[in-house]
C-alpha cells in the first residue's frame, strides 16, 4: 500500500497480539514505526524483528500514566518529526460472572481498554490534525453487543464505541479520521502476555476465544491488512464478520429477540 510510505504509525500494544501483526503490517506498507508496550523485553524483541528496511522506535509505557502517554507520543515527534498515525490496540480481555466482577476490576479494565486510549488520543490529537491523520480505536463485536461470561471487557469496550463517535462528530470536519475496528475473536501467533483469569465456575466452552461465541476465528494478518485499507478510505468502522451487523440492528429494535440470538450463538 504506497498510502503508507513514510507516514509515521505509533501503535500501543504493538509487541503483541493483534497491535503486532498491525504494525507489521504498517511496516511492510513502509510506513515508519513506533510501538509501544509494558514488558521491555516483549517491546525490544517485537521491535527488533520487525519486517522491511524501515525504521522502528520501540517504547516502554504504562498507558494508565499520563506523564509516560505525554513522553511517549513526545519521543515519537521528535523522533520522526510528525504524526499520521494512532492505533490504539493496549487493552486486555476479561472472562468471568458480571455479578462476581467486582468495581475494582471493573475500573482496572476500564483503564487499560478505555482511559488509555483517551490520554493517548488527547495527546497525539494536535499532531494529527495537521496530517489529516488517523486515530484507529480496536474495538470488538463486544462493543456493540455484550455477551456471557466476558466480566468488565463489554463496559469498556462500548465506551470506546462512544469515545470514537464523538470525535468522528468533533473533530472530522477539521480533519481527523477515526476507525472503530469491532471484530470478532482474532486467531493468536503467540502466547498471552497475560493469561486469562477468572475462569473459575464458568463452562469450558467460555474460555474459548470470543467467550465461545459461534463463529469463526479471523485470520489477525489479513485483518491488518484490511485496518490499513480501511484507514486510507477513511470509513468510520470496520466489523467482522460483517453479518454481525445483523445482530446488532436486530438488538436495537427488539433487544429480547437479539438476546435469543445471543443465546444461542455463545
């Protein structure tokens, strides 16, 4: 994609997992890179074998830290001398009885999935608008629908659906672009950094990707590659499987069908 050559792409959550596969897909595309992770040596490696001659800056931050979100999308600016790209993909999945998530948890989830990418969006927000850049928030079918056995993960995930709306309404028509990216369960190349908890007293078949919703697991290098396609046509969403649509439009209007539906399929 010669969309992407040269721009500057900062992802969060890049040294594993979909954020991963994102960036190596933006650095195939020749895009610049900056990825960001928690774990140094997960960071370091990740950053270390990444594909193509292109240049790769990788961060340690905590994305609960205001001060490490202000230095890391800092250092980036320095360092490549702009801003095209945001991906926010740091986040955690959740499985356990809502009624034994406790506020706590709850509030851990939420800023991990939720109030990271506020502080990273406020802070790189300046530099984008002067590209035209692209703020990429990775969602999940759980942000539009919520389902069994998933804890905090749907609360935190339908607040980004709604953070994404308001700056697709606010700060559009000056420029920026922003792409909710709500997919199904993404098949893994690699191990959890951090395993799932909480999977006491469930059915086994709730520790399956998706919480063990019926569908098919998407291939994470394929949808990158449709990330980036969908950023340079500047749609406002991408979900997978696209069906889903189905679901939620059928949610809205009648929300005891839709919960049948959901029923049965997880």
């Amino acid at each position: 994609m010669l969309y992407f050559k040269d721009k500057v792409v900062l992802v969060t959550g890049g040294s594993s997992g979909l954020g991963r596969t994102i960036a190596e897909a933006a650095a195939g595309a020749g895009a610049r890179l900056a990825i960001v992770g928690l774990e140094p040596d997960a960071v370091h490696q990740a950053a270390d074998e990444m594909p193509g001659n292109v240049e790769v800056l990788g961060l340690v931050a905590d994305l609960t830290r205001q001060d490490d979100v202000d230095r890391m999308v800092a250092t980036v600016v320095e360092r490549f001398g702009r801003l095209d790209v945001l991906v926010n993909a740091a986040g955690r999945t959740d499985r356990r009885k809502v009624v034994d998530t406790t506020p706590e948890r709850f509030r851990e989830l939420m800023e991990l999935n939720f109030l990271a990418a506020v502080r990273s969006t406020r802070a790189a927000v300046p530099h984008l608008l002067r590209r035209r850049g692209h703020v990429v928030n990775l969602g999940s079918l759980a942000a539009k629908t919520a389902a069994r056995w998933m804890g905090a993960y749907p609360a935190t995930k339908f607040a980004l659906a709604a953070y994404s709306q308001q700056l697709r309404l606010e700060l559009g028509p000056e420029g920026l672009h922003v792409l909710l990216v709500c997919p199904g369960p993404v098949a893994r190349k690699d191990d959890r950094l951090y395993p799932l908890e909480g999977l006491e007293g469930l059915p086994v078949r709730a520790r399956r990707p998706g919480g063990g919703a019926k569908t098919r697991t998407i291939n994470p290098q394929w949808l990158a590659q449709e990330i980036l396609r969908a950023c340079e046509e500047r749609r406002a969403e991408l979900v997978v499987p696209f069906k889903a649509r189905i679901l939620f439009a059928l949610s809205q209007f009648w929300p005891r069908l839709g919960d049948r539906i959901l029923l049965r399929n997880t």
